[in-house]
C-alpha cells in the first residue's frame, strides 16, 4: 500500500495527470566580484544543547541564533510543546514579544534564544504531534526523550524524513520495551510510540548507518528510569557527531561514560551563556561560489577548528580544492592536482564537495556508504544531480571519482533535488556559473540549513524567484 501510494501522488505523475511543484528560477546576469557570507549556527551543536538545556534546572541562554535553519526552530518548537520555556532575545538582550500565529517558531528579530530548564524529569507529553520536519537528528532525540511517557506520542516530518529509515532507532526503542507503530515500506512516518521505558540489561545500537542512535540516548539519559550499559554493533560512521554529544554530556555532569555505562543524572551548566559555533559543513558553498564565479567571498565568522566536527578539512585542503583563504576571505586559484578526501565523519559534503574537486583539480570521494540513508541516496543523487549541469562522475566503492578540470553547461529542463536542501543548495550555486535561466526543484529546501541561502544572492543583483512548474 505504501509504495503505491507513493508513487500514485509522486508530482510526476507516472503517466497521469501530475500536481504543479514549485521551484526557484535563477538567472545570473550581473557582474560579481565581491559576496557577503554568514554561516548559520551549528544544526549538530544547537539541537543537541537545546534538548540538554531543557531538562537542566538553569536558565540557558544561546547567542548566535539569528540566521538558525528550520531544523534548529522544529527542535525548538517540538521541546515547546512539552512545556520548555523559551524566550526571544533582541540584540540589546530585551525579550522580543510573542507573536500570534507563527507556529512556535523564533520572532523574526531574535539573535538568542532563553531557555528554562524543567529539570531531568520535567518534559511534559506534547497534546498534539510533534512534527520535526527535515531534521532526522531533532526526531531521533525526540524518539529517546518521548519514551519515557506513559501515553500515546505521535511523531512525524516533512516527505523527505517521511522516506528514511528509522529501523535502528525503532529496535532501541523495543529494547527498552516501548511500542512502536508505523506504516510499511516508504511509510516510516507518522510515528507512534508509547512508553514507559524500562531498561534493558545492556542497550545493544547498529552504528553502521547513523550516530544518531547513540546521540539519541545519550541527551535522553537524564531521565533513565535506571543504569543501563551502552554496547555499540558494528564499524561505527560519523563518529565525530558522536564523540560531540558524548562530551557535551560529560561537560555537564555525566560522568559514568567511561565505562560505557549510562546512569540517571541532571545536566548543569558552568557557563549560561551559550554561543553556537558556525556551521563548517556550510562552509563548502561560498567555497563553490567563489571558485563557480572566480570572486571572492567574505565570511562573517568562521568556525573554530574543534567545533567543525570532521569539516575543518574543507579548510586543511582548501588548497587542493583551489580555494585560498586569507583570514576570512575566500578567493579561487589553479589546481591542477588530484586528491582524496574520506568522508566517513563527514558525508554531508559529498555534493558540494563533488563539484568543487570537478571544478578543480578532480579527485575521489571514499568512505561515504553511509550517504545513502541521509535525506535522499546522496552517492546516487548527486551523480545526477551534476550530471544536469554536465559535470562527469563515476561511482567506486563507497563513493565517486570525480575528473577534474570540468566547466558547467545549462541543464536542460528542470533540476531535480530529491528533497535534499544541500543538493538544492549546490545547484543554487552552480546555476551562478551557467548562461541561460535554471529551474530548481525545491523552492525553499534551503531554509532548511540556510534561510538567507537565496536572498543573499538577490541582495546582489541574482535574479532569483519562486514559480510553479509543470512537471509533465
């Protein structure tokens, strides 16, 4: 039933009569020298510190929170709605008012966001769904902190979460002795969990496919009804997002991690003022930009290299990508070398990446099998999706090799995103470099990560708008 729903109502149409989509048109017609750049705040750090802080008894505040990506506000709106106080700061420190009609989401002047803990024990069950939706980190933490309730919870995301796999997820959920509900095959989503939780002896996790799981249970842990020994199955990947809740947690309190064992404890904050590092893996896209362009781009504030999470080598390799940086201002050169970059720790890359060593030197991509289970197949999309703007890749094992020395053609016809926001964003960048107007799939995939991802191309002379296509 799934599957033929599914492909019943895909926009397409699969010979029937399809449903308009929307899309973002870009035409690149002005001369560029110079681009202004802001990262938004870390996704990894702010999701995980706001489910921390929430069931802390102290009042957090976390700064840098004005360019914050949809996945960010759904973590906020979804701790909301299990009764987390959290209260808009402007740039003066005042509390913004609460707006009406803005679905929990942060007033549009907030640059930090105030959060009162409830304690370890204070989450309250949500009377309505808590929808997450892109963020597969905000609904896998949410899974753990919701299987502590002894009443029906309902979770759900956009199409794009709707599609993934939660199976590794859902089987910790069973350890502890949880119920589960959900559709089959494409239907992972809405989900319905019932607990509450009992602990098993010892919480057997795949790592193999995500860190997500471990992440999950470990921000979940200060309300275990019990100790419980943590054993991780398998070659773990993306471990560098692990060991960041790992010492987030021992930071503030956990302290039986050593031993692999998780114990019920209460986060505490030495420091309430939180400032949430600048995301290093959207670092990649002024990097595309200037090298698409041959401009240079000015970077508000870049990451430190401890809070980058595997990214920094965007950085550390800059070089052979041909991008040189002079503090904060990125700049392209010659590269005319191939090179090899593993992104076992880092798969969010592979589509910006891919087109950066294509646009320079060329190279491959290793260790990125994982990419598979992101928002879409990563490994498969964004050979298509390059492919659309002319750029050659061939698949190796666990990843691409990519040729270098390529130039960008104007697709034809409509470039499809798989709902994908980097693979939106990447194209985004790429239609810069291309001479007639491109069609985007996905009009507003990038405020998943990104809000200002169109607008900062808009401020400097892009043509870029929203339009409904005709997608048969």
């Amino acid at each position: 039933m799934g599957r033929a729903w599914v492909k019943r109502w895909k926009p397409s149409g699969r010979g029937e009569k399809g449903s308009l989509i929307e899309v973002l048109e870009v035409e690149q017609n002005t001369s560029i020298e110079m681009i202004q750049w802001s990262l938004s705040p870390s996704k990894s750090h702010a999701i995980r510190w706001l489910a921390l802080a929430a069931q802390s008894n102290q009042q957090v505040t976390f700064h840098n929170m004005q360019h914050a990506g949809e996945d960010v506000c759904s973590m906020r709106r979804c701790l909301v709605q299990m009764g987390v106080a959290i209260t808009d700061l402007n740039g003066k420190g005042e509390a913004l008012p609460n707006l009406p009609n803005v679905d929990l989401n942060p007033h549009p002047e907030s640059v930090a966001w105030q959060v009162q803990g409830c304690g370890p024990n204070g989450l309250k069950p949500p009377i309505s769904v808590l929808h997450a939706g892109n963020s597969g980190t905000a609904l896998r933490l949410l899974m753990a902190l919701c299987a502590r309730f002894d009443v029906p919870i309902m979770l759900d995301g956009d199409a794009s979460l709707r599609s993934r796999d939660y199976s590794s997820m859902i089987d910790t959920l069973h350890q502890f002795q949880v119920e589960t509900s959900h559709g089959e095959d494409a239907e992972m989503l809405p989900l319905l969990i019932q607990g509450p939780w009992k602990c098993p002896e010892g919480l057997n996790i795949n790592a193999e496919k995500s860190s997500q799981p471990t992440s999950a249970w470990l921000v979940a842990s200060p309300a275990l009804p019990s100790d419980l020994t943590l054993s991780l199955e398998g070659d773990a990947v993306s471990r560098r997002h692990a060991s960041l809740t790992r010492e987030m947690c021992e930071s503030l309190g956990c302290d039986s991690l050593g031993q692999g064992i998780l114990k019920p404890w209460e986060p505490v904050f030495s420091q309430t003022d939180l400032h949430v590092p600048a995301d290093c893996s959207m670092l990649a896209f002024p990097m595309l930009a200037s090298k698409v362009l041959a401009a240079s781009v000015d970077v508000a504030m870049l990451p430190q290299e401890e809070d980058s999470l595997g990214h920094e080598v965007l950085m550390h390799r800059a070089k052979d990508l041909g991008i040189h940086f002079d503090r904060n201002t990125i700049s392209s050169i010659d590269a005319h070398e191939s090179s090899t970059y593993d992104l076992r720790d880092a798969n969010d890359l592979i589509t910006p990446l891919s087109a950066l060593l294509a646009l320079s030197g060329g190279g491959e991509i290793t260790g990125a099998a994982h990419a598979a289970y992101k928002e879409t197949n990563r490994l498969k999309h964004t050979q298509t999706l390059l492919a659309a703007f002319g750029i050659k890749t061939t698949s190796i094992e666990g990843g691409l090799s990519i040729p270098g020395g390529q130039s960008l053609t104007s697709p034809e016809g409509l470039v499809e995103t798989y709902h994908d926001h980097r693979m939106q964003m990447t194209a985004i960048v790429l239609a810069m470099g291309c001479d007639e107007k491109v069609v985007i799939e996905g009009a507003n995939l990038h405020a998943v990560a990104d809000p200002y991802a169109v607008q900062r191309w808009v401020d400097i002379g892009v043509e870029a708008k929203v339009a409904l296509h005709q997608h048969w």
